[in-house]
C-alpha cells in the first residue's frame, strides 16, 4: 500500500532529483503535494522549479502550493551559488506553460493543515523548515497528524556546509528547525534526521551519469543538465569529482527502511552565535532528556544507488549489473 506523503522542499537540484525519485516509486509514495520554502532558491523560483521537474516527468497533475518566502527570524540567504542563478543548475529550462497546470490558491499552510486534517500523512523535508515551524505553531492538531518526519539536514560528526559545524537547511532557518525539534520533543515522537553524516556518502560521479545516460538518454540527459553546474561546484569547493545528492536520499530511506541506520538521541539546534544552525546531537546523553530524534549515520550507498536508478528507470534492480564496480562504497568519504 503506496504512504501519502507531502514534500516539502526548496527546489533546488538534489531537490528536484527527490521529487523525480518520489514519483518513480508509485508502489511506496503517494505524492499528495509539494509545499515550497524560501531556501536554495526565492519560493517563486523553487515554485517555477518545482513545475519544471513535473512537466518533465508528464506529473503536472501533482499540485504544489507557495510557502514562506524568507525564515522565520534570519536574514534570507539563498544557495544560488551552490545550485545555479536559476536554481537549477543554469539548465535554463523553459517556464511551465500556465496552461498546462492549475496555479493553487491555497498557501503551502493551507494545503498542509488541511491534508492533515483529513487523513494522516508522512512529511519530508528537504528544505529549510520555516513551512514545517509555522504549521506546528499554528496548527498544532495537523502537526499532530504527521504519520513520519523525515528531514535531510544537520549534522552529527560530519563537518558543516555553511559552517564549520551547520548544514544549509538548518543554518537558513535555524529557529524553524528548533521549533520542530522541540515540537517533536513535546510529542514524544522521533523526526528522522538524515543529515550530512550519510548524504555525503550519496555522491552522483561522472560514471554513474554516463551509466544512466546509456541505459536512458532521456532521463540521464535531464539529470546531466541540471547537475552540470553542481558538479562544478563540487569540484571548485570540496576537489570532489562527483555530486552530492542529499534530498534524494531522504525519500529512499523513507521509503526503504534498511538503507539507513543510525541511534535515536536528543537534538536541540542552536539558534545564535558562532554555530547557529548547528544540530547538537547528545549522543552520550549529558542532558538526561528523553530521545526527539533517529540520527541517521549509516547508509548502504549501493543500495541506494539500486533504488534510485532502478525506480527512475522502472528496471528491475537485476538489471543493473554495472553499479558495483561504479559506486565508491569505500571507507573515505569526502569527510575524510
Ligand atoms: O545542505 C543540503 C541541503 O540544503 C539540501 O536539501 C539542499 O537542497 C539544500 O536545501
Ligand atoms: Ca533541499
């Protein structure tokens, strides 16, 4: 039975990659919808965005609703540097005929609490969590019915992307992401963080584009024009040859449960001075407070890798004979 679930995202090139994974798999997910945060890109960017990777996969039935347009509290500051000035890797892809989709009325809110207000369903999200924050505070009994919380961002060991010590999505909108901490602390419920810690280990190489390239021209070829741009990023900044796709590994763990391990833990995030954003995971329980979260810092990169080429491309995962000797499944990672 598929689980209905809403994403909740920045759109964004690893962004985009998660929505095309969320709609390979109609067997686990049922995309009710996508809600839009300032992030990565402007909200109407991430919007447009969000269209493009929709009308590409012939999905434009799936609405996707405007959220918040700056962070609760900070100063907005995109990551167009990270995923191009159009959000999109510099694909410049043509904007979405308005004819072809129905702009919704209802704010990302409105579509969130009144989703949940209807019927249970699991939130991922893979932006910065302003929408998420402001549901829980005003529309505390629709928070209530998230079935499961998975977000990408934080950190445990892993080395920062903004900082030496905060992830983007935390360190955009670092109140947010405390409200929602602290929320699912008031519940007694486990958010899942999938953080840098194993999405680092999730990285797309020049192989494994030339590899989906050959085994789907259309699709390899999409994902090759939005991720150009971040591979070049990859490399100027971190000497990486290769990608780091961090949204899509949310909804595969999501939807696969053994893809990842991790440890549950209490975890705060900070919200000022020098390691704002930062997720203060208390591995060794110093503060004696009951866990709010599963830390995620195992990942089984192969199987990962299995799943996603083997949905987008609706082969069985047999087929794909070629992935081990073109996946990294080493110890060194590019925290090492
Ligand atoms: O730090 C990585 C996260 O921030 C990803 O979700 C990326 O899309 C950006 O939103
Ligand atoms: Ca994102």
């Amino acid at each position: 039975m598929a689980r209905k679930i809403i994403i909740d995202c920045d759109p964004g090139i690893d962004d985009s990659l998660a929505i095309m994974l969320a709609l390979s798999m109609p067997d686990q997910i049922e995309l009710l919808g996508i809600t839009i945060a300032a992030g990565n890109s402007p909200v109407e960017m991430g919007y447009q965005n969000a269209l493009k990777v929709l009308d590409f996969m012939g999905r434009l039935d799936v609405p996707v609703f405007m959220g918040a347009d700056r962070p609760l509290r900070r100063e907005f500051i995109n990551a167009l540097d990270t995923h191009g000035s159009d959000g999109l890797g510099e694909s410049f892809l043509p904007e979405t005929d308005p004819a072809k989709y129905v702009r919704q009325e209802r704010s990302a809110l409105e579509f969130m609490a009144e989703t949940l207000r209807r019927e249970p369903a699991s939130l991922i999200a893979l932006g910065p969590m302003t929408n998420i924050a402001m549901l829980a505070q005003k529309h505390p009994d629709a928070f209530d019915n998230i079935e499961e919380l998975v977000s990408m961002g934080g950190s445990f060991r892993s080395h920062g992307n903004c900082s030496p010590v905060a992830e983007y999505n935390y360190w955009c909108d670092p109140d947010a992401a405390s409200i929602v901490y602290e929320e699912m602390d008031r519940r007694k419920r486990l958010i899942s963080m999938v953080g840098l810690d194993v999405t680092r280990r999730i990285v797309l190489t020049p192989d494994l584009l030339a590899y989906f390239k050959r085994l789907d021209h259309r699709i390899g070829g999409f994902i090759e024009k939005i991720t150009g741009f971040y591979l070049d990023f990859h490399w100027e900044w971190e000497h990486l040859i290769g990608c780091v796709i961090n949204d899509p590994l949310a909804v595969a763990c999501f939807a696969d449960k053994d893809l990842c391990r991790g440890f549950t833990s209490y975890v705060q995030i900070e919200t000022g001075g020098i390691s704002i954003g930062q997720s203060v995971v208390d591995s060794m329980h110093f503060y004696r407070h009951s866990p709010n979260a599963l830390v995620m810092t195992e990942v089984d990169t192969l199987a990962f890798f299995r799943l996603f080429f083997s949905s987008l491309l609706g082969v069985d995962k047999s087929e794909l004979d070629l992935l081990p000797q073109l996946i990294r499944t080493d110890s060194r990672t590019i925290d090492d």
